[in-house]
C-alpha cells in the first residue's frame, strides 16, 4: 500500500507537471526519477522483485532517457553571426532584425529549460568556429538576452581545414574561459567539439 500511494503520489506530480501547477509540479525529471529509485529500492527490499524491476524499470528507463523533453533541441548559428551581434550589441543603439534574432533564440532556449529542464535545450553549435572568441561570443550574448538563466554548453564546430589545424589551439583557449570552466566543472569535465567534413 505504501509503495501504491507513493506512485499514485508521482502520478498527480507528474500530471501537475504537464499542467503547470508550480506547487505540484517535478521541478526535474530527476526529481521525478529520485522518487521512482526510491519505490523501486523499496520494493526489492520488501522482497518484491518482480515489481521493482518490472513495468516499473520500464518507466525509470523512459524517465532517465526522455526526461520531460523527450528529445533534445541543438541550436546552431554560424560564427559571423554572432561576431555581427555581439558588435551590435555592444554599439548600445537600435539592434538589426539579426541581432533580435540570436537574442531570442536564447530567450527561448531560457523558456524551454524553464519548462522542461537544462537537457532540453543547452547545446548551442557555433558553425565554423575559428577561435575561442567566437564561443566567448554566444556566451557573452546569452547574458545580455537572459543573465545567468540559462544552462549553455557552446560547441565549436570546426568545418575547414585551417579550422582544423588550429584546432587544439582554439580548445585551448577555450578552457581559459570563464563559462566553458565552470560548465566543465559541474558537467563531468567533458567538452564537445564537432568536426565538419
């Protein structure tokens, strides 16, 4: 009976969620899938194995696979747009229908992971990058749209071939800066980086 009423629990959580009712709502699917480990550890304990590691591992794998996004959005833009943008920008007049744009994309990338969480929208690819300055760029841009309400990994995409032969310069770079440290340190140190063809 507990563990039915924990998952009856979930179940309005989850529907509160959908709903948007903020004080019900799973602020995370990993909220969501710390209460199904939970009911499942409880279950194999009590000796019920089968239910433990039945329908409800079938939900704890689409928790931990889809979250609340079910797939995740990649935004990319080329470097000479944001290098146009972030001059706009800086010039502190009337912004070109471009620069609105980019900003934008990340107000919106900011709603996306409000609603459903980080994972559904924080990879941002910079096409034909060719230095550090243009990853520092996206960042730079995503604090004037949004401050520091967005989780952002920016991903060089290098595409020529001097691209690619400067490439560990620029990753080297790219480790001096401020974001791209502190997005390494909670994200298991990894970095992304695409090769063109």
């Amino acid at each position: 009976e507990p563990h039915r009423l924990a998952l009856l629990s979930a179940a309005a959580r989850i529907q509160a969620t959908r709903e948007r009712n903020a004080d019900a709502a799973y602020p995370s699917s990993a909220d969501l899938l710390a209460d199904l480990v939970t009911v499942q550890r409880s279950l194999a304990a009590a000796g019920a194995p089968r239910l433990a590691y039945g329908e409800l591992q079938h939900l704890i794998w689409q928790v931990e696979t889809f979250g609340f996004h079910l797939a995740e959005i990649e935004v990319r833009q080329h470097s000479k747009v944001h290098a146009r943008a972030l001059a706009d920008v800086r010039e502190g007049g009337e912004l070109s229908a471009e620069t609105e744009e980019v900003l934008a994309t990340l107000r919106v990338m900011a709603q996306i992971q409000q609603r459903f969480g980080p994972d559904a929208a924080r990879r941002y690819v910079v096409s034909f990058t060719r230095s550090a300055d243009d990853v520092a760029a996206v960042y730079e841009l995503a604090d004037v749209a949004v401050g520091d309400r967005l989780v952002l990994d920016v991903i060089p995409l290098f595409e020529t071939g001097d691209d690619l032969a400067n490439a560990a310069r620029v990753l080297d770079d790219m480790l001096a800066l401020g974001p791209v440290r502190r997005r390494l340190s909670v994200g298991g140190r990894r970095l992304e980086v695409m090769v063109g063809y």
